[in-house]
C-alpha cells in the first residue's frame, strides 16, 4: 500500500505516554451473539467501557475481504487519482488532515454516506467502470453491518428491560437516518521504523475522541495501534482480531441512557511495522431527531442529565468542535461531580 505525502515534521501529534499501557490488554468484554446471556453482557460491557468485541455477528467473510480488498486497493493508487474522489467536505477523500479545526493524524481516510446511490456518483471519476465493483462491496458490507448494529441495539434495549425491542435500532433503520461509512489507511509511519520500542514515540494516527453518533461498529485488518481510554484516564491497547467486530457506544447513546452507557474515549496510534486499514459504521439517526433520554431508562425521580437537542444541532456542535473536545459538555444540565 502507498501513502503518497508525507506531513511536514511539524505536523505530528504525539500521544503522552505516562499512562500508557505498553501491553495489549487482555479484558475486552467479548459477546457472543449467539448465547442467550449476550443482552446482559452487552449491557455491562456497556456500562463499564463503552466498548465491547463481537463474535458469531453473521456478517459473511466475503463481505469483509471484498471491501478491505477494494480499500486496499483504492489507498494504493496515486494521490492525483484518489484526490478526485475529495476534498472531505465533509465527505470524500482526506489525508493528515482531519476535519476544519486542526486535527492532524498519520491517516488517509474515505468518509462517505450510506447512500448507494450518491457513492456511485463519487468513484464514477475514480474508478470508472470498476466503480460498480466497489460500490457493490461497499453496499453489501454496510449492509450487513447495519442489519447487525440493529441486533445489538434491539439486545441492549431488552438487557434494559425497555420497550419497545426496537426503540433504538428504528433510528438507523429509519430511512432518513444520518449513519455514515468511514474507510481509513495508516500507512507504514517512516519515523517508527527502525526505532525499539522502548525509543520510539507514539505517533497519533487520528487523535483521541469520542463517536457523536448511537453506534460505531469497527473492523480492521490483523494490525495493533487502536487505544481505548479507561475511566482513570489511563489507555489500554486493544489486541488487533480482524475476524471480530469492535463496538463504540456514541455520545448519542449516552444521552438516551442517561448517563448509564458511557461513549468510550478512543485513539489510534502509527505502526512503523505494518500499515492498517480499519472500515467504520457509525449508526445516526435522522437529522430532525430529537436526541433525550429515554422515559424508560428513568428510574423514579431521576432527573435528565441533558438537554434535549437534535441530531442536527448535536452533529453540527461536534464538527464545529476539535477532536479531543468534550462535545457533550455544552448540553449538560447537571455537572457532572
């Protein structure tokens, strides 16, 4: 694979790494879809990370090598040809730069919709007629994807004893619903290479952040450089499992629990010793959604933590903001002790 431009030196981010965790961490909650107790698993792991690892998801295995094959593909050609499917405004093609307000990373990144037809229309100019051949592998695996992401809201709002099953899961499947498909490359990083480990620095990939939206749902290919943060402040590296899928709790989610389900504060660290490709879903809901917490997940006399917002409000708050921002803080009703 090839990462045609190399950000000036000056430009590298750099992850403290006083409370870093020099070994992967081996307590990821794991759910298996398929057990009876994967709602309550969901619930807990949702409660205490934020974050949990999916197996038995029935996403089919040539879903997933179909779209990392035409990813790779697509990273691997020249700048000039990639460029024509940009500038990220906020879709498209993007590298080193992440969003308006001065985020850089060691990442080249695809941000589109979930609209088959609008990305057609993109890789027409890219691709031209092989474009079809990524749009069908691009469709058919988000998909799949999304049809899981239901599932897994559908078992947390029952592990939640709320009705109705699908008083989640109905804001992604709403066909006005605002999810978006995110494609990124970490090419092989030329200042690691070469370094030990103990004199390397942690080169940032795309910067510490939370997910606005209800539901991300993350695969990548065998290769270590994501970090999620524990409540303590401190980073735990996740072991890399390109046959699993990683699951975020967004900042919306948290809202519609109350608090009770916390979005997971996540980065990802440069590789000096293979590059990574990792493909997001992230779950929205429609724009004009009103985003509160729900009735349900109330208990007696418990008062909202938020403001009610919509997405749109929310979405536009959070582009206007940089990555390491706490986007919810400016519709916190109670702050927090």
């Amino acid at each position: 694979m090839v990462f045609v431009t190399k950000p000036p030196n000056e430009n590298f981010s750099y992850a403290r790494t006083s409370n870093n965790v020099s070994k992967l961490f081996s307590g990821i909650p794991l759910v298996d879809l398929t057990k009876p107790d994967s709602k309550q698993l969901i619930v807990k792991a949702c409660e205490e990370y934020g974050f949990f690892k999916i197996i038995n998801h029935g996403v089919p295995t040539d879903f997933i090598t179909r779209l990392e094959s035409e990813a790779i593909k697509f990273f691997s050609m020249p700048l000039s040809e990639k460029e024509k499917a940009g500038p990220p405004n906020p879709l498209g093609y993007g590298n080193n730069h992440i969003g308006k307000n001065g985020d850089v990373g060691w990442v080249e990144y695809l941000l589109l919709t979930t609209n088959t037809e609008s990305n057609s229309q993109r890789f027409l100019s890219v691709f031209g007629n092989s474009a079809e051949e990524f749009c069908s592998a691009l469709n058919d695996y988000i998909s799949a994807v999304k049809k899981m992401a239901c599932e897994i809201l559908e078992l947390m709002a029952e592990g939640l004893k709320i009705q109705p099953r699908n008083v989640l899961s109905k804001l992604l499947m709403d066909e006005q619903s605002d999810s978006c498909f995110r494609l990124n490359h970490y090419p092989l990083c030329p200042e690691l290479q070469g370094l030990s480990s103990a004199s390397a620095r942690n080169v940032i990939g795309f910067g510490e952040h939370t997910d606005p939206q209800i539901i991300s749902v993350l695969r990548s290919n065998n290769t270590s450089g994501l970090q999620i943060s524990l409540g303590d402040g401190s980073w735990i590296s996740v072991p890399p499992d390109q046959n699993s899928f990683f699951i975020n709790v967004g900042d919306s989610l948290q809202v519609l629990t109350n608090g009770r389900f916390q979005s997971v504060r996540h980065r990802v660290l440069a590789n000096g010793l293979k590059s990574r490709v990792s493909m997001i879903y992230f779950g929205g809901p429609p724009l004009s959604e009103k985003i509160a917490p729900l009735q349900s997940v109330m208990n007696g006399e418990e008062e909202s933590l938020y403001e009610e917002f919509t997405w749109f409000e929310y979405k536009k708050s959070a582009c206007s903001s940089r990555l390491a921002d706490n986007r919810l803080g400016h519709f916190e009703r109670i702050a927090a002790s």
